[in-house]
C-alpha cells in the first residue's frame, strides 16, 4: 500500500533551537518527495522537492535529505524562529501518478 | 500574478445541501488538483483536471464531482453533504507541461463546514 508516515506527530522547540522531522515512505514507483509547509488554515507551501538522483536539498534555514534506498527522508530545521511554527508535511509523487501526503508533524516554536 | 485563489473563504452548508467551490489556477497554469484535508491530517487527493478533463481520481464517491473551463478554472462539486465533509478543501495548479517534477501551488483553501 502506498503510506507516508512522519513522526514526530507534534514538536515543541524553544525559539533559536534546531529540530529535525522525520519521514519514511512505501510509495512505488517512486519519482520524488517533496516537503511543504502549511501555516493553520493555510495552503501548503513548498519548501523543497528531491529526486531519486538527490540526497540532500536546502532552502535557507531548511535542509531535506533523502535516502532512496532505505525510503527515509528528514527535514532539518536550523535556528529555529517563531514564524517556523507550522505543520510540515512529506509529499512523495509516483510516476504517472498524484501525490501520497504524509499527515504532517506540528511544530511550535516558543519564545 | 494573484497565485491561486479560491472562493469562498468559508461556507456553512447543512446535511443534504449541495456545495460548489471554485478555483482559478496560477497564470500559465493549465492543471488543477483539488484535496480535501480534514482538521489535523494531511491533505487527501480528490481529482485532477486538465483540458477540461477529470485524468486522475482519488478514493471519492460519485457525490465529489468537477469541472474545468476552457480558462482553465475549476469547480468543485459536493452533492448530498454529509457531516464528514466537513473540512479544508484545497485547490492546486500546475504547469503540466513544466520538465522536470512540475511545482503544484496550493490557493488558501475553502474552510466548508456541514451542520
């Protein structure tokens, strides 16, 4: 069955600190996986998308990697600020397919 | 370039009624991808259209219905709401055309919640 599973679930973080999410995957044929963040009550927003070739994207303070092989994927979080609290979601596309979405880990940063 | 944009904010409908939503894609975008995401879970793919065609279904019953225009935009149709329709309902637009894995741009959502 094609399942994006993150953990934690929920994340409190004091502001300045890092933080690192975690995502595994059983999505097939895999094409790639994409991280995004989603104020509350808000569209997602793309952070960053990998693929199978790639083991390690960055976006500022956003770093992802990518392990094909094991299906693991990890979202890094440096200096962490208040307007980082979100929840963050996987996204892996298949090839000729949509996109399997993870259910998101809920991040609080506190001052 | 307004990104996507969605209509309306927020809807209050009863058990029953029938629901529309509408969705006017990125400029240059010919896809749209509509996903329901119920409170505190991921978003879950409903359909795809592309040259005013449904191309990709998610596990939705017949009452989830669509259209797309010849501008591209999109309607979202929900017939006989149930209570569990209850959720943020998520427009994405896409260059289908775009090399490479084409970027999908989220609108803000429309927050429909049935009594």
């Amino acid at each position: 069955k094609n399942q994006v599973e993150q953990s934690p679930q929920s994340l409190i973080i004091l502001e300045g600190k890092n933080c690192t999410l975690q995502c595994n995957y059983t999505v097939s044929p895999f094409s790639n996986l994409r991280w995004y963040k989603q104020d509350t009550g808000r569209g997602p927003v793309s952070l960053t998308i990998m693929t199978f070739s790639e083991n390690t994207k960055s976006n500022g303070r956003y770093t992802a990697t990518l392990d094909a092989d094991t299906k693991q994927s990890s979202l890094h979080i440096t200096a962490s600020q208040l307007s980082d609290s979100a929840s963050y979601i996987c996204v892996v596309s298949r090839y000729g397919q949509n996109f399997v979405f993870g259910p998101g880990t809920r991040l609080s940063v506190l001052p | 370039d307004a990104g996507v944009t969605q209509s309306p904010t927020h809807l209050i409908k009863t058990r029953g009624q029938q629901v529309t939503l509408r969705c006017s894609p990125k400029s240059g975008h010919d896809t749209v991808s509509w996903y329901q995401q119920a409170l505190g879970q991921g978003p879950q793919f409903i359909f795809q259209y592309y040259e005013e065609e449904e191309r990709q279904r998610g596990n939705f019953p017949d009452r989830f219905s669509g259209h797309q225009f010849p501008n591209y935009s999109s309607e979202l149709n929900v017939n006989a709401l149930l209570l569990g329709d209850s959720a943020l309902y998520l427009c994405a637009s896409s260059d289908r055309l775009a090399g490479g894995p084409y970027e999908q741009f989220f609108g803000p959502g429309t927050r429909l919640t049935v009594l």
